[in-house]
C-alpha cells in the first residue's frame, strides 16, 4: 500500500520503545507486567506502581478520534504535495487511557468529525536499510 | 508575598524579523544584557549572576568574558521546553538573590533563528526520524503548532468554542502593538476580515493565530530591594513565582491525563497560594501567546474564568488596550510586539509597574507574567509595586 504522506516521506528509525509498533502488524503498547497498566509513550518505569518490568500487548484494532489538526502549511518541502492532510489523536478501545497519532487513510480533511469511530491498517514498507518490514499503523473511518 | 528581591533594570535589542538582524544572536544579548544594566544604574562590572533558559546558546561563561565581569556567583538555567520558562528563570534569579548567592542577577533571552534553525521547520529532517519525532513525523506531525492545534480542536470541541474567540486575542494583541512603537506590528492594524481571509496554517489556527519569528534580545537585572534603593529606577518588587508539574514530552502531553491541557493549574494554584491574592485581582496580564488557542485554555487554567465562560470573556473588545477588563499583553506580546521567546513580556510586565509602558494601565499594583502554554513546566512570575 502506498503511505499517506508519499513513498519518500521520512520512516521512523527503529528502537527498542518504537519496535513493536512500528513492525508487529499489530497494535501493541507498553503494559505493566504488575498492575496491567498501559502506559503511551513507553518508558522505563510504570507510572502507576512504578514497576519496572514491562512487555508490549496487543489491545484490539479499533479507537475513536478524539482530536485532530488539518495541516495547510508544509513544514517540510517533502509535504508539499500532501497538503491539506489531517492528523487525527485515536483513543484505543483495548488500551485505556492511551491515545495515538495517526492519519485516517479513507477520509477527507473537511469529513473527519472527532468521534469517529476507526479500525487500524498498515502501511506496508520494506525497510531501506535491510532490517524488519515496516508495519507503519494508521486508520479507517469506519461505521460506529 | 515576598518582594525580598526587586528588578532594578530593563533592556533589549532592537527587534528584527528573522533573519533580518545584522548582528549575531550572542551580539543581541550582549546589547539587552548591557542596556538593562545601564538602565538599571550598575556597571557591567557589578554583575555576579546570569539565568536564561531553553539551553541558551549564550553560555554564561562567554558572556561573562565578553561583558568584562569580575566575578560570577551564580549562573542557572531551567529544564526542558523554551518559554514555558520564561518565568521561571526569573525565580531562579529570585532564589539566588533572596538566598544571598548573587547580588545582581542578569536574566535574559537571545534569539536570532535567522542565524540559527527555525522551531517551526522539520528541514533537517532526514529519511529516518528519531525518539520522540519516530512517533510523530511519520503522520506529518511535526511543529510546535500541531501541538498547540491539536490541543485547542478539542478544547473548542468540548466547551463549543468558535474561531471568534481565537480572533479576539490576534486583535488584541495587534491593536496594543499599535501603540507600541518598538513593535515589529507597530502601523499594521489587523481587522477581524483580515483575521478570517488569512490562510490557514494548520486548523484551527490561521496565520494571525500564529506568533511571528523574530532575532532580538531581551534582558533584566534582579537584586536586593536594598542595593536597588539608590538606583535609577523605582525598584519592582518580584511578590511570587511558581513553577508546575507537566507531561515530559508532546507524546505524554495527548494522553489521558493531560489531554486537552497547557498544564497551568498548578502553577496558577502555587501562584496565588504564595501570593494571596487571586487572579481577578491581576491588574494587567502578559500572557506568552506561541498561538492563540492556549491563551483561551491557559486563561481558564489559571482561574481567571471558566472553559464554559472564555469566549465571552475575550469578546468586545476585553482584552483591548489599557481600559480592557483584562488588559492582556500591553506591548503587544510575542504576535504585536516581537517574538523574542516571550522574555519581552517580562520587560513589558516590569514597565507597567514603572508606569512607564506605550499602553499604560492606571495605578498598576498586580503586574503578572505567565510563561509558554503546551509545555511543561509552565511558570509563572508576579510583580508588584510595593
């Protein structure tokens, strides 16, 4: 599938917070092994209870809008022939209280409505530099 | 309240557009540095102290060479985020000064984003981004206004906000700045037609919802009320600042906890706990406007009205000049006057009090300064006339 933004805009280089991510085919986020807490952006100790043992879980393939911004102004010459783009901030269904970038692949900027209710898809990208297959996530509008 | 350390001077550069200054960003400091100490009756000399902030550039090693200082006793500087803690450098010059570390405490703020990069701009962005801009520029998302946007959408999302009250602060500040002739905005009235014909930068934000870029300087001296007495100027005492608690990154600013925010409730808390007073008290108000949606959130977090109350209290004309129900960033802040990383509000603020600014609140008691919005640790310092 062809990305969002255009085939040359930049990847995210991969470590050890962004790989399950970035490349499961799946969407996983940081967990507490202790109290189960979901914790966005991943870090080295639990906010919760402070734990330091903390594994990446998949929650579900669906998410809500909660915000988004319609970007007019490219801030990169790479964008130029992307805009208007919207980024939308998706609340996940199986993660409470996480809530994730992405760009919804099958609307309109002037037809994203926050509330909309989206299941997750993935730009399909080989890695250029030879290591994992990029599963990039982003998001279809969907019927509620 | 304290008041147990003053502000004895102000200065700055003359202010650019980006790129447009003929000197140096370190040049540009130097010149505030040495103004606000001329202003303030010291000789460079006297001068044992240096803060700023946003990992300035303008080290205070080299400053203190090329200023000719005899001793440096203290020099600080803040963590994380850029003017989100403009204030909060002024108390870590409060602190050394109240504690005895330093007499005269320069604090100040350089920029020329003509000489360096712009915050703005993702132009060094190569193929693979990393850390935080992983998660980010992937989707495009990638500016301080996104941020901003992204916040604001929902906040005028949640309490039916419309675009008119974005207007309102752009007006605000636009209409100030014309009586301001520092201003970079100074002859150039905006309308609210102009407001809505301008292109959007990213929405809800138009271009006028957005502060400029800028090359200037801006500088003060802070010392003790008693070494101020024999001074050029009415000493300003500084009554209370505060610093808060925050998200560590744009990321963790769009989670659940946060989100929508500009993370002031405790420092507006902290704030008028130390000081005893309460923001309806406030005689005039310098609020950091990076865009103008956070002026409404940051407005609200602070105590000066309800989300549900803010569009009203911006409309007609409010903020408006030195009669205003809020007279709000009198010099006409980082969108009228110039974006020198909002330390001009902090000069803007002390003028008030001096009596001596181009918009000139009567009788000013309460003069308030509230750093950055969107990133933490937001800041805030009160001055005073005692």
């Amino acid at each position: 599938m062809s990305r969002a933004l255009g085939d040359d805009w930049t990847l995210p280089l991969l470590d050890d917070r962004n790989r399950a991510w970035f490349t499961s085919g799946r969407l996983r986020i940081q967990r507490c092994e202790a109290c189960e807490a979901w914790q966005h952006p991943p870090e080295d100790v639990c906010g919760s209870c402070q734990g330091t043992r903390l594994r990446f879980d998949e929650c579900g393939e669906t998410g809500r809008v909660e915000s988004f911004v319609v970007v007019h102004r490219a801030v990169h010459p790479k964008l130029e022939a992307s805009v208007p783009y919207a980024v939308a901030l998706v609340s996940l269904d199986g993660a409470q209280g996480v809530q994730v970038l992405g760009n919804v692949l099958n609307r309109a900027p002037d037809a994203l409505a926050i509330g909309q209710p989206v299941r997750v898809v993935f730009e399909t990208v080989p890695d250029p530099e030879g290591g994992h297959t990029l599963h990039i996530p982003q998001w279809e509008a969907i019927e509620s | 309240m304290h008041g147990n350390s003053v502000v004895a001077g102000v200065g700055e550069s003359t202010f650019y557009a980006r790129g447009q200054s003929p000197d140096t960003e370190f040049q540009l400091g130097c010149t505030a540095i040495r103004k606000a100490v001329d202003d303030a009756g010291l000789a460079l000399g006297e001068i044992d102290g240096i803060v700023s902030y946003m990992d300035s550039r303008n080290d205070p090693l080299r400053l203190a060479a090329a200023l000719g200082l005899r001793e440096l006793r203290w020099s600080a500087t803040t963590w994380a985020g850029g003017g989100n803690n403009v204030a909060g450098a002024v108390q870590l010059a409060d602190a050394a000064v109240v504690a005895g570390y330093a007499n005269h405490v320069v604090v100040f703020r350089a920029i020329a984003q003509g000489q360096f990069g712009r915050f703005g701009q993702a132009a060094g962005l190569g193929s693979r981004a990393e850390g935080e801009l992983a998660w980010r520029a992937p989707y495009g998302f990638l500016s301080p206004a996104h941020d901003c946007a992204l916040h604001t959408k929902r906040f005028m999302h949640e309490y039916g906000i419309s675009q008119e009250a974005l207007c309102d602060v752009a007006l605000a500040c636009y209409a100030n700045a014309q009586r301001n002739p520092r201003a970079l905005r100074y002859g150039k009235p905006l309308t609210r037609e102009r407001y809505h014909a301008s292109p959007w930068i990213v929405e809800p934000f138009h271009l006028y919802d957005c502060c400029p870029e800028n090359d200037g300087a801006a500088a003060i001296v802070v010392t003790r009320p008693e070494r101020a007495r024999d001074l050029r100027h009415r000493p300003v005492p500084i009554l209370a600042a505060a610093q808060g608690l925050g998200p560590s990154s744009g990321l963790a600013s769009f989670q659940g906890r946060w989100f929508p925010g500009m993370f002031y409730q405790h420092v507006g808390r902290t704030l008028w706990e130390r000081a005893g007073v309460r923001a309806k008290d406030i005689d005039v108000l310098q609020l950091y406007e990076n865009f103008t949606g956070p002026v409404l959130m940051t407005l609200c977090e602070m105590g000066f009205c309800a989300p549900e109350e803010v569009e009203a209290f911006v409309a007609d004309g409010a903020l408006e000049g030195p009669a205003a129900r809020l007279p709000f960033n009198t010099s006409g802040g980082n969108i009228g006057e110039a974006y020198i990383h909002g330390f001009e509000l902090v000069n803007e603020a002390i003028r008030q009090v001096r009596g001596d600014s181009t918009c000139q609140v009567p009788e000013v008691g309460l003069s308030l300064v509230v750093s950055g919005p969107g990133y933490a640790p937001g800041s805030a310092v009160l001055f005073g006339s005692n």
